[in-house]
C-alpha cells in the first residue's frame, strides 16, 4: 500500500512539472501562404460565370450587339433568353434559327387557341406543349452552343441542371448521381401526385357531408380532418420536389468548379525539429517576434 502510495505521488508530482515546463514556452503556429492561394476553375482567358452580379442588362445588350470587350457570361445571356426569346442565338450568330424558334412557338400557340376556340381541347392540348417544348429547345441549343474552352464550365452545367434535372451531373461525368435525383423527383412527384388524389377525394366528401340529406359512411369531421392530413402531406411533397430540383442545380455548379481539385490517396503527416526565423507571420495573439524560435514543423499533405 505504501509503495503504490509513493508511486501516485511521484507519477503527480512529474505529472505537474512537465505542465510548469510546458507553460514557460509560447506555442505558435506557422502557415505556409501557398496552402490558401489553391485556386479552382479560374481560366482568365475565357468568361467565368460567377454569383457576384445575377443579371446585367448592361452586359446582356453588349452581348446582343457583339460590341464588348469581354464576352457576356452564358449565365447573362441564358437568364435573358427566358424573356427575349433567341437571345443567346443571336449572340451565338445563329440567325438561321430565329425564324424556326419564333415559327415555332407562333404556330404552337396560334393552333392551341384556334382549336380551343372550337372545342377540341385535346389538339390545343398538344400544340400547346409543342410550343412549350420549342421554347425549352430553344435555351437548351443556346447553352450547347456556347463557345468556351473551360471543361466543365460551370454556368453551361447549371444551365443543364435548371433545363433538365440530372444533365448538369452528365456534363461534370458524375453520372452515378443522377439515378439519386431522378429518382428523388420521381418519388416526391409519385407522392405528390397520390396525396392530392386523396386530398381531392376527401375535399369532394367534406363537401357533400355538410349538405342536407347526405348519409355517407364517413362523417364531417372524419372528411374534414383526412382532408387537411392529405392536403399537408401534399405540400411536403411539394417542398421535397423544389429541395431535390434545386440540390441538383447547386450540386452541379458546384462541382464544376471543383473538377481540378487535387484529391487523390498520398495522405501523409510529417513532423521534424524547425527553427522558426524572426521575420515570419504566426497565428499568434502577439503581433511581432523578438527572437527565432525552436519548434516542431508538422506538416499535411493530402
């Protein structure tokens, strides 16, 4: 019992000493400037899509005109088109096209409200949508012809994305990510679709329920309660399908920028005696050093 006494107090008492000796030394940390200079995707030589400016009409009419000193992003010219329709064919110097977009939409609407007008809902169903899916053609052909040499550019990925969800996860060669979005929009929209058959269904009873005569097996509270549950769950449906759409949009964007970023499998820590020299910055409450110091360099590499 004695000598294990002795022991904890020598084991203390060493324990103490090694904290007084420690706390006599000022510990700094010295980093190297190059490990946050890394930069991504930053090819100076063509257009960068960035999210400092959302939209410049300044430099959507530049691109319009052809008169400017930079090229308008594809971001620009794409935001632009969904108003002024062929806008990125003009700047792309596909006039030819013009004539087939404009055509295309006139006669998809004309014919849409002609044959509504006389009944047939079916054909202005469909010309229509044919209108519409001219439309999408028309800003799908002006993000693929865009010319730049940056590979993946990252307004044309989030152009894909926003166009049709999992093209942007093509265009950056991740294609084992769009099976994860496909497949979360079609199941939210599954869901979405099912609450609001139901929520319709209930609504329709709640409706009979509260007039004179009916005698339906569910009563008003039960229609009521059932159509406020479903009417709920179709909303969360709703939000889902936006969440997935636009995870998507960023996943895309931001993945393009990061395509060179250097990961691979040399991880590697190194430790080695240093002689911190006067003339260097620290991360340190102090300011300046008056004297060189003797250190441990730990390093990462990854």
């Amino acid at each position: 019992m004695r000598q294990g006494a002795t022991v904890r107090i020598l084991r203390a008492l060493a324990a103490v000493a090694v904290a007084v000796v420690l706390s006599g030394f000022d510990v700094r940390a010295q980093f190297k400037s190059e490990a946050f200079s890394q930069s991504y995707n930053e090819d100076q030589s063509q257009p960068g899509d960035t999210i400092d400016k959302v939209f410049s009409f300044k430099e959507f009419w530049s691109g319009l005109t052809h008169k400017y000193e930079e090229p308008p992003k594809l971001g620009t010219m794409f935001a632009g088109s969904f108003v002024f329709i062929g806008s990125q064919q003009i700047y792309n110097r596909d006039y030819w096209k013009l004539p087939i977009i404009y055509g295309g939409i006139g006669a998809g609407v004309g014919l849409g409200i002609h044959y509504n007008s006389i009944g047939n809902h079916n054909a202005a169903t469909w010309c229509f949508v044919g209108a519409g899916l001219t439309y999408w053609a028309s800003l799908m052909d002006g993000v693929a012809c865009y010319k730049t040499d940056i590979k993946p550019h990252a307004g044309r990925a989030t152009a894909y994305s926003v166009l049709l969800p999992g093209l942007g996860q093509a265009y950056n060669g991740e294609y084992w990510k769009i099976p994860i979005y496909v497949g979360g929009l079609a199941a939210a929209g599954h869901f979405c679709a099912l609450f609001n058959t139901q929520f319709v269904r209930f609504r329709n009873i709640y409706i009979e329920s509260v007039n004179e005569g009916y005698d339906g097996p569910i009563t008003s509270e039960v229609a009521k309660y059932y159509r406020d549950l479903y009417r709920r769950y179709r909303d969360y449906s709703i939000v889902a399908i936006a969440a997935v759409y636009l995870l998507q949009i960023i996943d895309a964007n931001v993945f393009s920028y990061m395509h060179d970023f250097n990961v691979n499998d040399n991880l590697a820590m190194t430790v080695s005696p240093a002689v911190i020299p006067v003339d260097c910055q620290y991360a340190s409450a102090n300011s300046s050093v008056n004297n060189a110091a003797v250190g441990m360099n730990l390093s990462f590499r990854f």
